[in-house]
C-alpha cells in the first residue's frame, strides 16, 4: 500500500510564520520559519538604513531656519530698544567726527583754534548751530577738516540745509584748566551719556 502523506499548511494572521502538519511524516518548522524571519531582518535592516544619517541639503535648510529665526528674534524682541542703540552709535560716531575737526583744525594753527565765529565756548556747554545764542562751528570746520555733515538723527529741530541754516543738536565747550574740549550728545537715549573729550 502506497504510503500518503497530507499536509496542511496553515498561516498565522498577521504573520509570516506558517505551521506545517501532516497525518503522517513530519516536515521541519525551521526552514519556514528561518526563510521568513531572514525576510523580517531585511526588511528592518532596510528600514534603519534609510533612517540613519542626515543629507547635506538638509543640514544646510535646518542651518538656514536656525539663522532666519535667529534674525528675526533680533528685531522682534525690543525692537525700539534696538533702534534707538544704533542711533546712540551714530551719535558716538558724530561726536567724534567733530571733534577731530576741531583737533585738525587746533595742529595747523599751532594750539589754537582759529574760527571766524570766534574762540569755543569755554564753561558753559554750547549747542552748535547757526542761529542766535548757538556757537556757528560750520565755517571754521567746513568743508576743509569734514566732509560729512553729522547732526543728531532724532532731537526735533536737527538738521542741514547749508552753512548758514544748520542744526547740529550736538554741545561743545572747552575746559580752560586743561585746554581740553568735549563735544558731546545730550539727547542720547536710554540714558545715555556720550561724548568725547580731547
């Protein structure tokens, strides 16, 4: 009598695991389930490889985010706090441009400083502009020791329309005990307190 073997190959849901049985004989387990597990493990090992590491363009859009949040942060958080630390810094510029004017005009008229509007103010600090009670500068600076006319960029009234209509909104003086003069910004912001003295 012929021997006969009926197998039932019978799959687990959801799985790639198979039972194998039979009336009679036996064939392995293992080698079903071996072939399917080598298919699990390829499969993860290509999901971790498609995982792992980062591109160069994506470096650089992550770098580039970083930068415009960076940016922008800037400007959001006390803009007007950040507005008014560059115009302190022009007003700090402006007072030292004046003031090396006023020294390059002092070292070719040998220690003194020769202006038709007369000497510098001395005690008192004077605004330097070109209307009445003010120290009219211009002549004696421009346009032979600067170039650039500075004045304050906020202070109402400051301005340049020519030598004779000006308003710096910028003080000078001159101290007499140590020949030394200070040109200085008295309507900087947040406190400040800028000027140069030479």
């Amino acid at each position: 009598m012929r021997n006969t073997h009926h197998f039932h190959l019978k799959k687990f849901v959801d799985s790639d695991c198979f039972v194998v049985s039979g009336a009679s004989g036996f064939t392995p387990l293992e080698s079903v389930v071996a072939h399917n597990g080598n298919k699990s493990h390829a499969r993860e090992r290509g999901a971790l490889s498609s995982l792992t590491g980062f591109t160069l363009i994506e470096v650089c859009i992550t770098v580039g985010l970083v930068a415009l949040l960076s940016v922008s942060l800037f400007f959001i958080v006390s803009p007007a706090k950040r507005f008014a630390d560059a115009r302190n810094q022009k007003r700090l510029s402006d007072v030292n441009a004046v003031l090396n004017a006023v020294s390059q005009n002092i070292g070719d008229y040998k220690g003194t400083f020769f202006c038709p509007s007369g000497p510098i103010p001395i005690a008192t600090s004077t605004r330097m502009a070109s209307g009445a009670g003010s120290y009219n500068i211009f002549p004696c600076i421009y346009p032979a020791y600067i170039q650039q006319i500075p004045f304050d960029p906020q202070v109402i009234g400051a301005h340049f329309t020519s030598i004779s209509d000006y308003d710096l909104g910028y003080f000078i003086v001159l101290n007499t005990a140590n020949n030394r003069v200070t040109v200085s910004a008295p309507f900087a912001e947040d406190g400040a307190n800028i000027f140069a003295t030479r």
